[in-house]
C-alpha cells in the first residue's frame, strides 16, 4: 500500500489540475516534467539481470511488477516476482498493458480478509511471449547496474540501501550549470571558491614572456548517505598538473604518507593501554601549503574577472592537482606541528608525539587524514577545541565583529579547555547558524570614517589583565575591528580605557596612511572621529601631562597625545 501512495504523490506532482493549469513539479522546479518517464502501476515489468549475476546460459532479463519510480534517481522499483524482492534498475523494458497473475505472487502477498462480496473472475492474462532475436537494450546504456533493495512485497515501502547513480556527477562546469542541481552546485562551487580566496591561495598577474600557464578543471562528486540519500555536493577546483614541466613548474615532488602497518600498531596500542582515539580530516588541506616555484594558472572557469581576461592567476600557495601539492602540505603541516612541541618518530616520519608530566599526545597523518592519540580524553579535547575556535576566528576576521569578544575570549582557553568552555563555543556556533543571513553592507550615502573603542576592566580574575576593542566605519560598513586582551595590568578603569584607545590609535593611523596612499580620498585628509563613553578618559586625554605612578600607561598617554596634535584622530562624546 506504501508504494501505491508514494506513486500516487509522484504522478499527481507531475499533472496539472482544473484550478490550477500548471503541475506542482513545474511550479517548483521551473520546467515541465517528462510525463514519457511515467508507466502504468502494476504493470508487468522486464529488468536485465545485472552483469555479476548474468551468465551465458542465464536469463538475461527477470520478471517483475513495476511498483513505483526511485526518490534519488532515474531508475524504477521493480517487485522481483521470483526473489519477492524490491529492485531498482533503469534498464526496463515494460508491458503497459499486461499484469500478474494472482498465483504468481499469492506467496509474497499479506493474506486479506475474506469478503462476502462475489467478485468477478480475474481475467485471464497470456505470458509475454519471448523473441528468439536479440534484445535491443531501451532506453539507458549497459553501464548502469540494477541495485538491490532489501525487502519483500510486505515491505516494499523501505528504502534503498545502495542507489548511487554513477553517471549523475557533471563532468564540466556547463554541464553542472545546465542540470537540474544547478543552484547545489553553485553553492558548492562558491564553498570552493570562498576557501581558496580566504586561503590567499593566487594574486592577479601578467603572464611574464616565457611562461605558459597551466589550465584547470571543475570537479563534481556527490556524497550518499548509507541510505543512498544525498548527503552533500562537493566541488573542487584542480590544477591539471600534467601540463606542468619538471625544472620549471616543479622539482621535488614525494611527500611522506604514514604506513598502515603504524596506524594499525597505534591503534593496537591504544587498546592495550586504554588511550582515547580521535578522528579528523583537514578540510582543504593542499590548499594550505607554501609554493616555492612561480606558478602561474588560467582563471578558472566561471569566474574570470570583466575586464581583466588576459591576467592569469600568480599561485601563492598551493592547488589541487599540482605534482608538488601533498608535499608542500606536509611540510606546512611538519612547521606547524612541531613549533607546538611535537618530535618526530624516528621510524615514521609522519607520527609526531608530545610528552609532558600530564599528558602523552600522539599524531599520526595520513595526506589529510589525522589520528589523534592521548593519554587523557582532555588532551585530545584540546586539539579539537582549538580547531572549533580557529574556524571561528576566521568568520571573526573576515565579517562577523560581533562575535569578537566572545571568540577572543574562548581563545585563550585552548590549552585546557572545560566542560563550560566546550559549552561556550557550543552557544557561539549556535549563535551563528542563527545569524547565518547578517551581512557587511556597504553604501554611498555615508562616506565618512568614524572609529569606536572601549575596555572591560579586570575580567580576566586569573591575571587582573582587561580587554580591549574597537571597530572603524566606513560607507556605513565595518571595516576594521578587533577585540584583544591587553598585555599589562591597569589599576582603573581609566587606565583600561587608555589603553585600548592606544591600540585603537595605532589603527586608525595605519587606515589614514592607507586611504591617503591610494589617493581616491580628498587631501589633506580629515581627522577621524574617535566615540568614547568615558568623561574621565577625554579628560585624561587633554592633559598634556600624565601624572599616573604606571609608566607603561604614560607612555601609551603620549601617543594618543601625539595623534591627536598630528590631527590623526579627534574626539566624540
């Protein structure tokens, strides 16, 4: 019966009404449905017999009832008569016109209640009669595969467990633009591209006399769930790095790749002792390595600048797809890891450990792949914390000022973090997904730069040290800002206040020396409105002597004074 109501759904979204002359499908999807795809329920159905199972003296097709049409593909559910199991194939060939007997799946049918009514006898139905020419395969190719569907007739109603369509990946980027998943890819591709901007990955160039620059490729790959349900749509940007030639393009090329045999003894010891074990991949991981070869690369498809068609794209730091890329990764990854105080082993060269009188930490890196070996849960807790607090900063960095404080002050927990700090980060990512539509907005109606900045005094009780942020305006959009702790003790919160205005000082002269460089700003430039909400601090300020027993304020006193004489910043109430 479920599949007689899940049919139902999918035919009447495909067909118009009286009231309304345009089908569900169409009003959604913006095109008209194929209604050739459509078969009468019921109906007798022939699927070929997948390849592993075919053999030469074998059946080359199966009987079945068509039951209903497959939610992730093109395919069709099909009622094996003989198995009493649900399959799914695009390779079908239909007889519209002729159903089952009732003998035939009696045995795979829930008995029903008997009725009194007298119905009228079935009609009698011949056998398809089978043609000794050779079948002409309809409408799909032979590299499809029928894909079994657990279950039987009673049951018919759950899902695919594997319904992956191999030839649904576009294989261009005008194919992906022309299919009916065109904005999911779009949305991938813009994923892709939003990491290697933000990564820095290549600067705008002129092709210097000599060089040839490489191309690059668009790919396409879905993810299933194991349901068969689509889980993500990945796209990536790959260098074709077969067109790069060695002394010019690129030298050294092997990267060390941890061996199986050590990730198994990790895992095996780990067991033994009783160590926590934790699973990580590095998302775009070669985009993160340093080149040290002048590359130069074709704009990719889809997003080659108006105007500037004949630039090519200077690689800064490394791509997918280029000879050298897994091994300017490791080496990115070998710094960083062992400035944080990890050795190698000396066996393998992609195990790294810490050992400290608390903890024994232990690396093991397989390309972009991370084993995370501890001692104590806390001391791989802490490797996960900061990874959670690095992708907040870059939102913070890039365009969220908002949650600068609080990011700021998470950050400093990264080597021991809490249960109530794990919580924080756990409210912050809340906050974010709910606020995934807030936007820098800028316009032409408010052209001037104005600049904000404050303290919070003593809310680090563990060191007596306060905070200090600011943020600067310009065309009525944040620009700049920045939320950190302050390096020395303040014995008020006046000293806080002066302070923070010091490294909100040092800001707004290096966005003046910035904006008068470029020359699109009038000359001399106008001094930059400062906004403070403490009297005490103005006041401070407009002492030309500073009468406090701290030195390290007095100086910060005279810099702001400086400022203020050169005409860089003036003062707001």
């Amino acid at each position: 019966m479920g599949e007689a109501l899940l049919t139902a759904c999918y035919v009447h979204n495909r067909i118009t009404s009286r009231v309304i002359p345009t089908s569900p499908y169409e009003l959604w999807k913006g095109r008209k449905p194929n209604l050739d795809y459509l078969k009468v329920w019921g109906c007798v159905a022939y699927y070929r017999t997948p390849n592993p199972k075919r053999t030469k003296l074998g059946a080359r097709a199966n009987k079945s009832i068509f039951i209903g049409y497959a939610q992730n593909s093109k395919a069709y559910r099909l009622l094996d008569i003989d198995s009493g199991v649900v399959m799914e194939s695009r390779d079908v060939e239909f007889f519209e016109d002729k159903f089952s007997k009732d003998e035939e799946n009696s045995s795979h049918t829930t008995p029903t209640s008997t009725s009194r009514e007298i119905l009228p006898p079935p009609p009698i139905v011949e056998e398809p009669r089978r043609s000794t020419r050779a079948r002409i395969e309809k409408t799909f190719g032979e590299d499809f595969y029928s894909y079994l569907v657990e279950g039987t007739q009673k049951k018919v109603t759950r899902e695919v467990i594997f319904s992956i369509n191999l030839d649904d990946d576009p294989k261009t980027f005008t194919k992906a633009m022309m299919s009916r998943d065109a904005p999911l890819w779009k949305e991938a591709i813009n994923d892709e591209m939003d990491s290697i901007m933000g990564n820095g990955t290549w600067e705008l160039a002129d092709l210097p006399k000599g060089r040839r620059p490489i191309g690059s490729k668009w790919i396409f790959k879905k993810k299933y769930h194991p349901d068969g349900s689509i889980s993500a749509y990945k796209a990536r940007l790959v260098a074709k790095g077969y067109r790069q030639r060695e002394g010019i393009d690129y030298f050294d090329t092997y990267a060390p790749v941890a061996r199986i045999s050590s990730i198994r003894t990790l895992i095996a010891i780990s067991a033994l002792k009783g160590l926590y074990i934790h699973q990580m991949d590095v998302k775009t991981a070669f985009l993160n390595g340093y080149l040290k070869e002048e590359i130069y690369l074709e704009q990719p498809e889809g997003f080659v600048i108006p105007g500037q068609e004949n630039k090519v794209c200077r690689l800064v730091k490394s791509l997918y797809g280029l000879k050298q890329a897994p091994k300017q990764w490791h080496e990115r990854f070998d710094t960083t890891v062992t400035a944080f105080g990890f050795q190698h082993n000396s066996a393998d060269r992609c195990i790294y450990s810490k050992h400290t009188s608390d903890y024994i930490l232990v690396i093991c890196l397989y390309v972009d792949d991370m084993l995370i070996i501890g001692t104590h849960l806390e001391a791989v807790a802490q490797l996960e914390y900061a990874s959670a607090v690095g992708s907040m900063m870059y939102a913070t960095h890039c365009t969220r000022p908002d949650i600068a404080f609080a990011v700021s002050k998470l950050s400093q927990y990264t080597v021991n973090p809490g249960m109530e700090h794990w919580k924080a980060v756990g409210r912050v990512l809340g906050y974010l997904k709910r606020t995934s539509t807030f936007e820098l907005t800028y316009s032409s109606s408010n052209g001037i730069l104005e600049g904000y900045f404050d303290a919070s005094w003593i809310d680090h009780t563990s060191d007596s040290k306060s905070t200090s942020g600011w943020i600067y305006t310009l065309a009525g959009g944040a620009i700049s800002w920045a939320s950190k702790k302050q390096t020395c003790i303040a014995h008020s919160t006046m000293e806080a206040e002066l302070i923070a205005l010091a490294a909100a000082g040092k800001e707004a002269e290096w966005i003046r020396d910035l904006l008068m460089d470029i020359r699109l700003w009038d000359i001399p430039m106008p001094s930059i409105p400062m906004y403070c909400d403490s009297e005490a601090t103005l006041s401070k300020v407009y002492n030309a002597v500073y009468n406090g027993k701290s030195r390290h304020v007095g100086l910060r006193h005279n810099f702001v004074r400086q400022l203020i004489e050169s005409g860089t910043i003036k003062f707001k109430g």
